[in-house]
C-alpha cells in the first residue's frame, strides 16, 4: 500500500502543476499577439496633415448694412460672397440676415447671372478675359447701391402682378399698405429685374417683382 501511494505522487504533482503552465503558456501567445497587432499599425502621419481653410475659394465679398426687416432700429446685414476656381467659374451666394443675426434670404447667383449684362457694354462682338473678370467684379461690388433700395417697396397704387407666383393676393394689398416697407432691387441676368421686401404680414422675405 504504500508503495502504491508513492508511485501516484509524481502523478498528482503534474496534474497540479498542468493550470499553470497552461496558463503561462496563453498569456504568452496573447502578449505576443498583442505585440505583433501593435507593430502593425503605424504611427499618425501628423506632419502631413494640411491646413484648411472654409474661405480659401472666396474671390469676392461685398456687404451693405440698410434697414430692411425693420424700418427702424438697428439695420440688416446684406452680403453677396463669390465662390470658385477662378472669377469666371464661381458662384454668388446671397444673403440678408436680420439685427438678430437670422439669415432671412439667401439666393445663389451663377457667373452668368452676373456676367449676362456685359453685352450692353461690349463695343466689339466679343470680350476678353480679363474684360469678363473686370465686370464681373464689378457687378459685386456695385451690388448694393444706395438706388437699389426703394421705399415704399411697393406704390398704394400698383396693380398685382400676375407674372409671381409665389406672391399671393392677400400679401400685396398688405404691402400697398405700407409706405415705410423697403424693397430691394438687383438684377439677374441680363434683363431680370428682381425686386423683394420683408412682409409683415407673413414674417419673410417676398418677391414682389420680376420685370424682363
């Protein structure tokens, strides 16, 4: 008998000594996994990270501050900011927005919008480049004259136009009511008078004209 209970001690000894090493040998593997995943990944390139700015494309901006949503008080910001490539690929962006820094219209005007005029001036069949770019330029910066905005922004005796859809019935007569309401004009294009006012009555911008 007790030679029986000797022979079994190596036996028990390696059993109890099997979780460890079973143990030692995972968390090896594991660490060297880990060490093999962490060497995968290389670094963060930050040095060729590059800077970027949102106004990089702006070529042009004009603003004008005029009371427009209010006939009184503090005045409203209207800015026209051109966009692009170049002077003759970009695009104008349109907006008004109000003491109490709302935006309340914004329209987006093309390079042709701003170019089409030019045909009045031209005194050879066609313009250059750089008489192209000139005018353009121009047109932005001649956007807001003190003309264009007109009180009232519409006469008590005007009719109704029936060209504007958009304008109902209902917000004209309110408007032919007003003789402080402001209206602004601008053209678009080459003959597409646009003329808009802040309606009261409806809490918006309204376009009130487009004359060809």
């Amino acid at each position: 008998m007790r030679y029986s209970w000797l022979l079994l001690l190596p036996l028990l000894a390696a059993c109890n000594s099997t979780p460890s090493a079973v143990n030692e040998g995972t968390s090896s593997r594991a660490a060297d996994r880990q060490a093999r995943d962490t060497t995968a990944l290389p670094p963060p390139d930050t040095a060729a990270a590059k800077a970027v700015s949102a106004a990089s494309d702006t070529l042009r901006v004009a603003r004008q501050r005029h009371n427009f949503s209010h006939a009184e008080g503090p005045p409203d910001l209207f800015q026209l900011v051109f966009r692009g490539p170049s002077i003759l690929e970009g695009t104008a962006e349109f907006t008004i927005t109000n003491p109490e820094g709302q935006v309340i219209f914004r329209e987006m005007l093309t390079e042709p919008d701003l170019e089409a005029a030019l045909v009045y001036e031209m005194k050879t069949p066609t313009a250059t480049r750089a008489e192209r770019e000139t005018f353009v330029l121009r047109r932005i910066d001649r956007f807001f004259l003190p003309a264009q905005f007109k009180t009232p922004a519409i006469a008590a005796q005007a009719t109704f136009p029936t060209g504007i859809t958009t304008l109902d019935q209902a917000t004209w007569n309110d408007l032919r009511k007003r003789p402080d309401a402001i209206g602004f004009e601008y053209l678009k294009g080459k003959e597409d008078r646009q003329r808009i006012t802040w309606s009261a009555l409806k809490k918006q911008v309204v376009r009130v004209q487009s004359r060809r």
